[in-house]
C-alpha cells in the first residue's frame, strides 16, 4: 500500500466518521428529548397528578362523612379521579409508570372500589354503615399504597437513576459533538492542504519541476509591481528537434532536464519552462551588470552534452527584453519573445528587444491581413507587379516578375509568404490576373516554395510559365506535379547533378545566370547541356550602357 | 279545584321552565377577551356554530373514536375574533397552557362536545377536550403538541 492509498483510506474513514457521528449525534438528542419527555411529563407529572386526586377523594371522603363537605364538591372530586384513573390505565404515555413496582394493578383496584361507589353518588348521597366504612379502609390502603410506590418512583434511588440516565446520555451526546468537532476539523484541514497542493502543482512542469508559464505570469507580475526586474530572457535549444528525432524523445527529455538543473542552479526560483524546448530567466540586480550577466548565462548553457550513445555541443538561443517602468508582464514576455523569434531568424546566439522589432512585427501582420483581403477579393491588391524584360539566345522575349508593396515600395520576399502560406495562391492569382502573352519568368529562392506554388497553379493553357530555382534535388513526386502542370524551370547554378536531373526528365530549358564575369566559363555548358541562357534584352543593355555613359 | 289544579299545574310548569332554563344556561367554558369581558358559553352556543366531525387516535384512549364539535377557529370568529394568534386554556383541575395558535392553522383543533355521538362527561375528559385527529396529522403526534390538548376545558382567554 503505497503512502497516497494510506492517504485516501484515511481520508474516507474521516469523512465516513463525520457523516456518523452527525446522524449519530441527531438520534441521540431525539433520544435524549424522549428521555426528558418520559421523566418529566409522563413520569413525573402524571404519577403526581394521580397521587394527589386520590388523595385529594379520600379526604374529601372523610369531610363529607364528617359533614364537612357539601356532596356537590366531593362529586367533582370523585370525577377527577374517575378521569385520571381511566386515562391512566389506558395511556400509552403511562404505560411505563404502570410497569413499575405494581403501579398499574394498585390504580386498577382503586378504579374498582371507586365504580362500586357510582350509584350512591350518582343518587346524590352516600349510605353511612359498615360497608361504606369498609370501603373507605380499602380506598385508604390503595391511596397509601399509591403514595409508596409513587414515592419510590418519584424520590430517592430511581430518581437519581432517571437523572443519571440523562446525565449519561448528555454526556454521550457531547462526546458525539466532539467526535463531529474534531473530523469536521480534520476535513476542513485536509480540504486546504489539497487545495494548496493542487495550487503548486497547477504552477509547476512536472518534467523540469521549474515553475511553468502560468508561474512567470504570476512572478513576473509581482515584480514588477515592486520594480525588481531588470529583464526577462526567454531562450530555446538550438537543433532541439533533431535531437528529438535523431537520439529520440528520451534524451531530448534528459537533455531539458540538464538545462533546467543548470538554470535552477544559477537562478534558484527565476528560471521557468514556457514549454516545449524554451525557458524564461528573470533578471533582477543593477543594470550596468547586465551584458556581464547575459555572457555568463550563454556560456553557462553552452555545454557538452553526453549519453550513452552519443554526445554534442549544445547551444542556446537567447532573446532578452529590458524592463521599462510601467510595463506589465505580459508586454515583457512578448518583447523577449520576440527577440528570441529575431534571433531565431537572423541565427544569432543573443538579441536584445528593439522597439522597431515590435514595428515590424505588427507592419507584416498588416501586410498579412491585405493580401487575405486581396485573395479574398474583398480589397485591391497591395502589390505592384514589376515586370522586366529579358531575352534568350534566340531573342525570344520573356517577362521576368517580381512584386514590391505599393506602401514603402519594398520587395515583397517571396520566403515571407511561404512562411505564411500564401505565395501558392497569391502566385496563382498573378496568372490570373496577368494579361501578357509573352512567357513569364518567376524567381523563387527554394525548391521547397516550387511544391507551393504548383499546388495552386491554375491550368495555364497556351501560356509558358518559366519558374526560376537556385538549385535542383532529386523528388520524384515534385517531378511527377511537374509535368501534370506543364512548367518550365530555369536554373540560376549550373552544378554536377544537371545532366542527371535532365536525363530524370526535369523540365529544365534555361540557365539564369546571375550577371558576373564567370558566365563566359559556364556558357559552353550549358549549350552542351542544350540550356538556353536568359539575360537582359539587347536593347533595355544598350538604354543603361547610354544612361550611365551620361555625365552626371 | 280546579282552580287549585290549575295553579299547581301553571307553577309546575312555570318551575319546570325555569329549570330547563337555568340548566341549558349553565356555561360549559368562558371565554375570556382581551378587554377582559368574559363570555360564558353554553350548550346551545356550541351547538350552534358549524360541527366538525373526525375519527382518530389518541394517546390517552384505547383504538379509535369519532369526535364531533365546533373548531376553535369558528367558536373564536362567532365572536367576531378574527385574527388570535395566542390563547391560554384552562381545566378543571387548574392545567393551564399558552400557545401559538399559527401551527395549527391549517388544522382542525376542535373544542370537543361527543365522543361516538355521546356527549363527554366529566368522567370522560369533558364536557369539552380541545382535541385534533392525530391520526390525519401524525406530524402533529408529539409530545409538545400533545401538552396541548386539555381536557375538562373551562376557560379559555385570548392573549392580545
């Protein structure tokens, strides 16, 4: 049995002994009014009312033969006593004061001797001789053999047995209550102790047991307030998935637990996991410090790695943004994001947040939302086609396009769009659009962005479309796309794998060269390859040539 | 003779009247107002208001018997008393209780007059018992409300 199965056992034991010991506590305080019920109004009050009325009929029995009382008194007395002893000898709230000491059969012998009396009383007067004597001496006996026992019952030992029973069943009455007390106590104490349980595990990674993202907020925020943070680092692995994929998930997990050893280590409750392979530091402590302590974190996390199979280099990724006073947690978190993002991008090991970061960022999101207006056909293009025309060796014209933003008039990169997932589609609306005959030439800067593209591309009919890429690798599938579509590739490098490439049946007619002096050098390749070489129009050559023979 | 036959027979029935008369008023209880104005009610006064009638239990009589009588309700609204919220009754032998007459709204409590049509005695918890069918209302069946119910029921004073 393991410590929490202890733990949960005890629990329910509890909560079963708190559901008892309140039912249980309601039934003995029923039982105890009962109690007080039977000793003071059924006992008590009944056995002294029928003491005193026979009492009560036995002297007034004596006054009227005495002549001393009027028989219109004693008649009611006699009626008193009829009523209490025919109640009594049939009520079930008596029935326990019959049981005892003979109580009941003493009442009913008086009952009988008082029935015998009914006529003379009923007659208005009673018949003075021995037998009323008699009955009188009988009535007497029952009248003190009702007071004996009456007075047993009422005084003296059971009377203190009664009380002591009550006692007794008070007493266990509180102890019930303190039983109640204690596990509803305990409840209560288990109830917080969970819930501040669930409270730190809902503010921890379970794997790095830093605090998670939820707990920087948290922390940060707090901070802030007290103006203690000098500056939020956010930082990833780099090459974290191919370790992943490589050596697997375990060591990826060794690997995240090692970094976070090492930040736990040097920054005790200010490094975090946000998830996946990235860690937030907060910085606390004097500015002028701060790049000293920035160099030491990247060499702190700069470390060989090793396990069983294998061992690397890891290295880090950081993105640092400073706090500014006002700012709150959020803000910070996503400037140091974004710097880690910069990073990422420009392959740097450290970059500290620019305002002009947060600019740009949202400028692209803007851009992003025009083009889906665009393709949507909800809004006019942002983009401006630039065309240009060039020539092959054999003076056929071709339309080389590239697209620039009407606002800023900066080139639209096509790797920007692939990474958004919308140079397919802005690509095909473009053919659409496009109202030259003459073959068009577009340059992409990946083979990945060609799958892309042809992915979108419209059924292009009698028209050439010429795509341009740096280089070509070998994937059948892309090939096969290929020539479903009916494009045209060109090639800006002429390397060793082109003649296998065109034996595989790749659609390569042209060569792309960039302008430089080793064109000459390439050239008989390429016409051995049967290439043809696309460059500037003759005449567009001759138009700069004049612009720049000009003087100034 | 005649005369004398006459006269004998005309205070015959001139005593007889008076009689019957002085014992028909004799009051079965009082009532007692709030101005403390007593109200002696007799036989005929009960007799008059509407009889409710029901068959019950008790835990002072053995099995089950029908009790006839006027509610306390309708006895206290005959005399234009609308709106008691608390009574003190009185018996014979000088019982007395006070209570709160809301939790009996709804209920029967009735100033008894018959038991299975016999009128009750001073032998028989009568001439009136304040009495409700405890076997229609067993939440009723308890021992604070069975402080209640007095028999040989003389008086009955309405507290403002």
């Amino acid at each position: 049995m393991t410590r929490r199965h202890r733990h949960n056992l005890l629990l329910a034991a509890i909560s079963l002994l708190f559901l008892f010991s309140s039912v249980w506590g309601l039934l003995l305080q029923s039982r105890h009014e009962q109690l007080v019920d039977i000793f003071y109004r059924n006992t008590h009050w009944n056995i002294s009312q029928v003491m005193l009325e026979s009492q009560r009929f036995l002297y007034g029995l004596r006054l009227y033969r005495a002549g001393g009382l009027e028989m219109e008194a004693l008649s009611l007395d006699y009626d008193l006593l009829w009523n209490r002893l025919d109640v009594f000898l049939i009520s079930s709230e008596t029935a326990d004061a019959r049981a005892r000491h003979g109580l009941g059969t003493v009442l009913a012998g008086l009952f009988d001797e008082i029935k015998a009396l009914e006529p003379q009383i009923q007659a208005g007067a009673l018949q003075e001789g021995e037998a009323l004597d008699r009955s009188q001496a009988r009535i007497a006996e029952l009248t003190r053999q009702v007071e004996q026992i009456g007075d047993q019952i009422l005084s003296g030992q059971e009377r203190e047995a009664s009380l002591n029973q009550l006692r007794q069943s008070l007493f266990w009455i509180q102890i019930w209550q303190l039983i109640l007390l204690v596990m509803g106590g305990m409840l209560v104490f288990a109830l917080i102790r969970t819930n501040l349980q669930n409270r730190r595990l809902s503010l921890l990674d379970p794997m790095t047991r830093l605090g998670n993202r939820r707990a920087l907020q948290g922390q940060l925020r707090q901070s802030l307030q007290r103006g203690r943070v000098q500056a939020l680092v956010v930082l990833d692995l780099k090459r974290f998935k191919q370790v992943n994929d490589l050596l697997g998930y375990q060591v990826g997990d060794r690997l995240l637990q090692a970094v976070a050893a090492r930040l736990r280590q040097a920054y005790p409750g200010r490094a975090y996991r946000l998830g996946g392979d990235e860690f937030a530091v907060v910085l606390a402590g004097e500015q002028p410090g701060l790049e000293a302590e920035m160099e030491a974190m990247v060499s702190l996390l700069q470390f060989e790695f090793v396990t069983r199979e294998s061992s690397f280099d890891l290295a880090c990724r950081f993105g640092v943004a400073r706090a500014i006073e006002g700012e709150d947690a959020d803000q910070l978190l996503e400037q140091a994001i974004l710097a880690l993002n910069q990073a990422k991008r420009d392959n740097a090991t450290l970059i500290w947040y620019q305002p002009a970061m947060k600019a740009s960022l949202s400028m692209g999101q803007r851009q992003l939302h025009q083009l889906r207006e665009w393709l949507a056909g909800a809004a006019p293009s942002p983009l401006e086609t630039i065309s240009e025309t060039l020539e092959d060796e054999r003076g056929q014209q071709v339309l080389g396009i590239s697209l620039r933003w009407r606002v800023g008039q900066q080139g639209c990169d096509m790797d920007w769009m692939q990474e958004r997932g919308i140079l397919g589609p802005v690509v095909a609306r473009l053919l659409t659009d496009a109202e030259q005959r003459l073959p068009l030439l577009l340059v992409l800067h990946q083979q990945s962005q060609l799958a892309h593209v042809l992915a979108y591309l419209p059924p292009l009919g009698e028209r050439t479309l010429i795509l341009a890429l740096p280089t070509l690798t070998e994937d059948a599938l892309l090939l096969e796309k290929l020539s479903q579509r009916g494009c045209v590739l060109a090639l800006r490098e002429l390397g060793s794998r082109v003649p296998a490439l065109l034996r595989a049946g790749w659609p390569v007619r042209y060569w792309l060269p960039d302008p430089s002096d080793h064109d000459a050098l390439l050239q008989p390749l390429a016409q051995q390859l049967g290439l043809l070489r696309l460059g500037r129009s003759a005449e567009v050559l001759e138009g700069e040539i004049r612009r720049q023979g000009e003087p100034r | 003779m005649d005369i004398f036959k006459h006269g004998i027979a005309f205070l015959l029935l001139v005593l007889t009247a008076f009689g019957t008369q002085a014992t028909s008023s004799s009051p079965l209880l009082h009532l007692i107002l709030p101005d403390k104005r007593e109200i002696p009610l007799d036989e005929a006064a009960l007799a008059a208001l509407p009889q409710t009638e029901f068959e019950t239990e008790t835990p002072w009589t053995a099995g089950a018997h029908r009790y006839r009588g006027p509610t306390l309700k309708a006895m206290l609204a005959a005399q234009g008393l609308k709106d008691v919220t608390h009574v003190r009754v009185t018996g014979l032998n000088g019982y007395q209780q006070q209570f709160d007459l809301a939790p009996f709204a709804q209920v029967p409590l009735t100033l008894v007059r018959y038991q299975d049509d016999k009128p009750l005695t001073r032998r028989n918890k009568g001439p009136v018992w304040l009495l409700m069918p405890f076997s229609e209302y067993p939440e009723f069946d308890v021992s604070p409300i069975h402080s209640f119910m007095v028999w040989q029921l003389v008086r009955i004073e309405v507290i403002p």
